[in-house]
C-alpha cells in the first residue's frame, strides 16, 4: 500500500455495530473496519445509532421522516421500520452525491438497502457492494435501474455469487474473515457449542433435537430474534441437557466455543457464508453442520463433517465422528482460509484498483 485510503463504510441501520453483534452482519462490518484501520487506512463507518465509537462513527440519521397524516393514511404507507431505513439511507446518499468525493476514495457498501446501490450513479467515487444475501427484488431492481449499473460487487462466497450471476455475473468473491488472534484457539471440551441468532432459518431447535440423539450436552448461545419461535421451539427442549447460556460478548463467545468438543451449524436455509463455521475453526472446533449453502466450501473432511440438510437424526449420526478430528487440523484451515489478514488484503487491493 502506498497512500492511506480513505473509505467509507455503509452498515445497517437497524442494528448497531457493537458488541454483542446482533449477527453476523454486524460482526463482519466491525472486522473489517477494525482490520482496515489497522492497515493505516482512514475508516468512516456510517451504521445505526449506538455503535462502537471507536470505528470512527457517523451514526446513519435513523429517525422517522415527518410525515403528513394524508401521507400516513395512503394505503401504499409501509411499516415504521421500513420507512426509518428508507430516509436514513436517502439522507446519507444524497450527502454523499453532494461532497462525499471531497472526503472519500471509495465507498463499500455493506448494508442489505437498495438505495446505496440505486443511487451510485450520482457518486463521483467509486462503489463497492458486498452481496451478503441471496438475490432480493429491491436490490435486483436497483441493480437494473441503470443500463450499466457503476457498482463493483463482491460476494461472500462461490454459493452467494452464483445465485446472483444472472442479475450480477462478474462479482467477485472475498470471503468473510475472522480474526484469528482473537479467535485463539480452546482446548475442547464434552458438550457442543451452537451460536447465532435464535431464529428459525438458523434452526437451533434442530441443532438442540440432534444433541439430544447423541447423547451430548449442548450449550446455545446468540440474542433471541424471534421471542415465538424461541418460545414454542427451543425452550421446551432446555432443561434436558441443552442450555441457552444468552446473547454472549466476543470473549464470552471464544471461551464457549473453544471450549467445545465440536460445534453444531444447523441453517434451515441455504447459508450465504457461515461465519460461525470460521470463527469455530479459528477456535480449534471441529464443525458437524449441515450440508446448505456455503458450507462445503468451508469445511474439509480433516476439520468438519456435513448431514442433508434439515436432518436431525443424520447429524447426530455424525456428532461422535466429528469431536474426533483434529483440532489443530481445524485451525490450520481457518489460518489459510478464512483469515481477517487474507480478506483485508482482498478487499484492499480491490479499493485501491478501483481508487486509482
């Protein structure tokens, strides 16, 4: 690197980027722009109020425009929610198309909103988008609103880029990082470890249903995103050796993780990465998940073993096989895979291609 850049970060503006991470979203932003200031660039992170102020913060103006009672009455009005974001990502563009090229080299957009991505056009700087998703209507159409749209994207995986290659079919894949020293390695353990959002996609409650068949006690561990699913699907099956520990810290979070015999990675849908799935290697964990999404191009026969997907009783099949594996083995594989160091070089480079 021979200049500092200066970059501007986009987050979401419905969770702060702040430990304990509301996902892994968040958790990603907060690497990255960590990673990047460390490399001497100048970071600006815009995310949602209450986030780290350390990360050199513009709080995205999250507020609720005023809006008439005419306008509220209309049968198009969306929910609060959607509306806040609407305006929050409006305002920011419309600063960033008046003077964001007098204060920034590169804009990389992270957030899930249509907006940066429709009105990149109206930037004189260079925009990058992480597609950390599967494809979504809104940012399709934004995509297509120009016939050559000016964003350069990137996906966090082989999976993520495929399913988007019709709408996007050059982007390039850069890989979610962990960092690896503050992700050190456990000596194991004899329960399982599950962490993550507590939400149905991410199907805790067949991570708890296959312990349960192997005999193995399971630690549960992430914010609760969906009190009635938890409710009905998860809290039954507490008690019977499967416990919900909570919403745990980055340090809380590695001394559970490495201290487990294996690690249960249970998506009830087609994972677009799989965080978890690195930040358990990085710790020495071997992972039993299941076959979805992005996984396989994480894992490898010497650190994790894969069931089909939504099979309980198949992954329990293969927990015992699993906390056999080689624990240094798995940490080898998030060194050279999945490294903070590794997707902060790519991403850099990237920039400074497209700044210079």
């Amino acid at each position: 690197m021979n200049t500092p850049l200066r970059i501007a970060l986009i987050a979401s503006a419905r969770f702060p980027v702040r430990e304990p991470f509301a996902g892994g979203l968040e958790a990603h932003t907060w690497t990255l722009a960590k990673a990047l200031t460390a490399q001497g660039h100048h970071v600006t992170l815009f995310a949602a109020p209450g986030s780290d102020p350390a990360l050199g913060l513009r709080e995205l103006p999250v507020h609720r425009p005023v809006l008439t009672d005419a306008a509220r009455a209309d049968v198009s009005m969306p929910d609060a929610t959607w509306m806040a974001e609407h305006h929050a990502y409006l305002r920011l563009m419309m600063d960033m198309a008046q003077d964001g090229c007098a204060h920034f080299d590169v804009v990389h957009n992270n957030s899930l909103h249509y907006l940066p991505v429709a009105m990149a056009p109206a930037l004189r700087l260079p925009v990058v988008t992480t597609l950390h998703t599967p494809p979504t209507p809104w940012l399709e159409s934004a995509i297509q609103s120009q016939d050559a749209c000016p964003v350069t994207f990137t996906a966090v995986s082989s999976h993520t880029a495929l399913a988007w290659r019709s709408t996007v079919p050059d982007a390039r894949v850069v890989r979610n990082g962990v960092d690896t020293r503050l992700w050190t390695e456990g000596a194991g353990g004899t329960y399982l470890a599950w962490s993550g959002r507590l939400v149905p996609e991410k199907g805790p409650h067949l991570a708890a249903e296959a312990a349960l068949r192997a005999g193995v006690p399971l630690r549960i561990a992430g914010p609760v995103g969906d009190r009635r699913y938890f409710d009905e699907y998860v809290q039954p099956l507490l008690g019977t050796g499967i416990d919900y520990v909570g919403h745990l810290g980055r340090h809380a979070l590695v001394r559970l993780v490495g201290g487990a015999a294996a690690a249960l990675v249970t998506p009830s849908w087609d994972e677009p990465y799989g965080l978890v799935v690195a930040e358990a290697l990085s710790c020495g964990t071997p992972v039993c998940g299941f076959d979805r999404g992005a996984l396989n191009e994480i894992l490898t026969p010497e650190c994790g073993r894969l069931a089909p997907p939504d099979d309980p009783a198949g992954l329990a099949a293969l927990v015992h096989e699993t906390v056999r594996l080689d624990r240094r083995a798995a940490r080898r594989r998030a060194e050279r895979f999945c490294s903070l160091d590794t997707m902060a070089a790519q991403y850099t480079a990237l920039y400074e291609e497209l700044a210079a």
